[in-house]
RNA sequence: GCCCGAGUGGUGUAGCCCGGCCCAUCAUCCAAGACUGUCACUCUUGUGACUCGGGUUCAAAUCCCGACUCGGGCGCCA
C-alpha cells in the first residue's frame, strides 16, 4: 500500500505526495477527468488530462466510485483553475477499499438527509467536513478545559459509575442488575467529588459519562451524556466557585476560536464576542424581566422551557450578552446540600444563549445541618449514612459546579439538536449504533 | 409520562385538504453514451418508491381504524 506522505491541506507546489482518502466527487469531461479526494483535514483535486497522464490512469479514473478509498501517488502542481490554487497530476493510483454504490446517505451534503437516517448510518455521516468539524472542536473544548483547570491546581479523579444508590434524586436513574443485587449507572459525580473535599485533595474535577433515565423527547436531552466537574475546598462564597467557571468558559470559547478557525467557519459559527466575566442576573430580576416582557411566571418556582429561553433572549437584547449567571436562587428549588442565606439559595445556574448549561454552588458542610436538610426534603438519613460520615471528622466548607459538555457544544456552535455534537447519541427511543 | 405531527425509489422531496386526470413529481445517486478545466460540470437515454394490517368505495398514495417507526413541544432535567 502506498504510504501517505500528508494531508490534503499541506500539499506543496512541484512537490510529489501521496494522498490517501475517500472519493469524494468525480467530474468526467471525456479529454479531462477530475476526482475530489477528502481525507480528515480536506478535499484535493485529482486531474487527470488525458496527455498528461497514463493509459492506464486515465481509464482507472472511470473505474473509481463515490466513497471508495484510494491512495493517489502525483505531482502537486499550482493551477488557477483548482479549487485552493493546487491540484495532483496522478502517477499511481491504488484503491485501498471500495463502496458499494447506493449510499445510506450522501457525504458530499448535496441531498440533506433525516437526523435519523444519519444517526443511522453516523459512519458515513461522521465523513462529511462539517461534521467531522464538530468532533474536532469538541476534543479541543475538553483538552481547553484540562489545560484551565490544571493550571488552577484542580487535581483530575475518576468515580465510580455504578452505585448502590442514587445521589441526588433529581433525575431519573437507570437500574441495573448487579450480580444478585441491584445497582444504579451514576447521574452526577456529586456525592463522591464532595467526598473528595473530605481528603484534603482540596481542588478535583472528572470529565465522564453519565446516565438519565428521563423520560424525555427533546432536541436537548440524552440518556448518556458527559460533563465536566468540579469540587473545591476552602471557599468563602459562591463567587470563588462561578470565578472557576466563568474562566473555564472563556478559556474554552477562547481556545476553540483560535484554534479552530477553519472548522468555525466551515460550520458558520463566529462565537466572539468572549467575555471576561459574565453577568449576574438574580432570580428576583429575572422574574421581573419576564414578567414585564408579559409572561406568567410566578416567584418561588423554577423557570420553565419557555421562560428559559425567553430570559436568554431579554438578556441579549438588554446587554448584548449570550453567557449569564443565574444567582440567588429561592433554596426550596434546589437540592438538600445546597448551602443557604436564609431562603436563598448559595446556587447558581450558567445559562448560555437561553439554555441551562450548568449549575452549582456552595454546599453544606456542617454535618448537623445537613442531616436537618436530608430531613426536610423527605429523604432518609440512614441512605446518606456513608456520605454524611465524611462530614463528621473534618470537612472543609466547599462547592462546585458541573458544566454539561454536550449542551455546552450545542449552544456554541448553534447546533439544533444536541445529537449532532454526540459521536454516537443514545436518547429515550435511540440504542444504536 | 402527556400532547401535536410525519412515514412516497438508496437519499431528500411533490402529490394527500377536495379519492379517478398517478402504471406517482423533481433533485441527487446509480447504469449506458457524448464532451479537454470541471468546481452541485453539462447534455441524451435508462433502472428504481406509496411503512404494515384492516375498513369505506365502482375506484385509495389520498378518507377511516389499529400497529410499528420516527420528529417535535411540554413536564422533568444538564
């Protein structure tokens, strides 16, 4: 097999390579034949004027079907008339692997096809360049993020993903059978990062799966997602928490767009401008935001869908800002280790273009609390037995946050449904691939 | 979980309201042919489809019922 000596976009003029990839378009004029060659970082044109090259490659160049895969042995030459200024005279051509014809759908994105029928066959889907381009950019968001957070001294764990309990019991939790008991796939990393603060590791984060048993058929919910989560020890407030995150956002925005120029555009996507910090909308203001804006939202309750997206849009207009908190929550909406001012909640959400990105805070740490809290939300204390123990024999006073990747990719690069910036999504009807 | 909507060649669609003019439109793909600068090449010819089951009717892609599959909204959630 002819070995590739580079990628379609680091061809030189007068230099001789080897290019290997995927048919992408053939063009037969009869004295001139054109073939569009894409690999990963591109497409090249193959042209073959037929005094230019052989017998046997001119006719071989019939021969070729869409999406087979070849390796194309030529000389680089500058032409005016090539798309990019360049293109291969080809010397040697070697089909690596055919194609049978009839493709499931079309890779060169001439006809669109269903979300549906491209899940279905996501491994000629993944070929065409926009989307390769979003799992390009998705790897440059999570190594951003290790960058960011360990430059901030946050230690990198793994936590178990399966349980005997559910943590938080917010979500729905999927069983499983668990030799001859049964066992939970883990919805949150929550318990066990707060556990962490107990160690005197003081800083971690883990960026891993999780699993929803939602009941749920939206363009923003999966069953299988990843995120990425934070603890952090000796705070004084909430602030130090958002301060992480704001920066890891900003870091990660900023990254990609310096980055990823070619996939962005590629994509339509310009994700400047990139803020510093971000803008604290409480939830006082919000509801009087929506509630001048006409809507009938009432305080005291979480906001719904509608309201959400709404609240994305007012604060665009109002300030221009696409990334805002979500702060001082009323506690009764948040979970029973949130810690409180009074009935405020010490939480916050991150809300990017009108949708809920992630959400965090500063937690309890008095044990005696805690087991009060447990308490009122109508849960048991004995279940929380092996988490309240860590409290019990010194426990500094910490928090953090869980940043949803998949929802964070979605709302910067504008993408309609989350599962296009999934590899290989599983939802509430989807199992495979 | 509740509600709304949709299933037509490999892919994406038109036709459905108002049944017959539909052995079903258009694009792309595929096959054959022509063409020396294409870049969604162009042109000629050809192959290929009404999700399934039941019903109404002289007649069903079209109307009705059910099943299956999918999309979306809400709720919940990240």
């Amino acid at each position: 097999m002819l070995k590739r000596t580079c990628y379609s976009d680091n061809m030189k003029d007068g230099k001789e390579v080897v290019l290997t990839g995927w048919v992408h378009e053939r063009r037969d004029l009869g004295g001139i034949k054109f073939i569009l060659l894409r690999d990963r970082e591109g497409i090249a044109q193959i042209t073959a004027p037929k005094k230019k090259v052989s017998e046997e490659i001119f006719k071989s160049m019939d021969s070729l079907g869409r999406e087979w895969i070849i390796a194309v042995k030529g000389d680089v030459k500058s032409s005016p008339q090539a798309p990019g200024g360049l293109e291969v005279i080809p010397t040697e051509i070697e089909v690596i692997s055919m194609a049978e014809p009839s493709l499931p759908l079309d890779p060169s994105e001439k006809v669109d096809a269903d979300i549906d029928t491209r899940l279905d066959n996501r491994f000629l889907d993944i070929r065409k360049p926009r989307v390769t381009a979003i799992f390009k950019i998705r790897s440059d968001v999570l190594t951003a993020a290790r960058e960011y957070l360990l430059s901030q001294a946050f230690v990198e764990i793994q936590t178990p993903k399966i349980s005997a309990s559910g943590t938080e019991g917010g979500t729905e939790l999927f069983p499983i059978s668990y030799f001859e008991r049964e066992a939970f796939l883990a919805q949150s990393p929550q318990l066990y990062k707060q556990i962490m603060m107990a160690t005197g590791m003081d800083r971690v984060f883990e960026i891993a799966h999780y699993f929803r048993a939602e009941e749920s058929n939206t363009r923003r919910h999966l069953s299988e997602s990843d995120a990425i989560d934070i603890e952090m020890a000796f705070i004084e407030n909430e602030e130090e928490i958002m301060y992480i995150l704001e920066n890891l956002v900003s870091h990660i925005l900023k990254y990609v767009s310096e980055n990823r120029k070619k996939e962005l555009d590629l994509l339509g996507v310009d994700i400047s401008p990139l803020p510093k910090s971000f803008r604290r909308v409480t939830y006082d203001q919000a509801i009087s935001f929506l509630q001048e804006a006409g809507f009938n939202v009432r305080h005291g309750e979480d906001l719904g869908t509608e309201s959400e997206k709404a609240l994305g849009n007012i604060v665009k207009e109002k300030y221009g800002d696409d990334l805002y908190f979500l702060t001082k929550y009323p506690l009764s909406t948040k979970p029973f280790y949130t810690n409180f001012d009074g009935n405020v909640a010490r939480a916050f959400d991150l809300d990017y273009k009108g949708v809920e990105i992630s959400s965090g805070g500063q937690r309890i740490h008095n044990v005696d609390i805690l087991k009060t809290k447990i308490k009122e939300k109508g849960l048991s204390v004995s279940s929380f037995e092996a988490y309240l123990k860590t409290f019990r024999f010194g426990m500094p006073p910490h928090g953090g946050f869980g940043l949803g990747i998949d929802r964070l990719i979605m709302q910067m690069l504008n993408l309609e449904n989350i599962r296009e910036g999934v590899l290989f999504p599983h939802d509430r009807r989807r199992l495979e691939p």
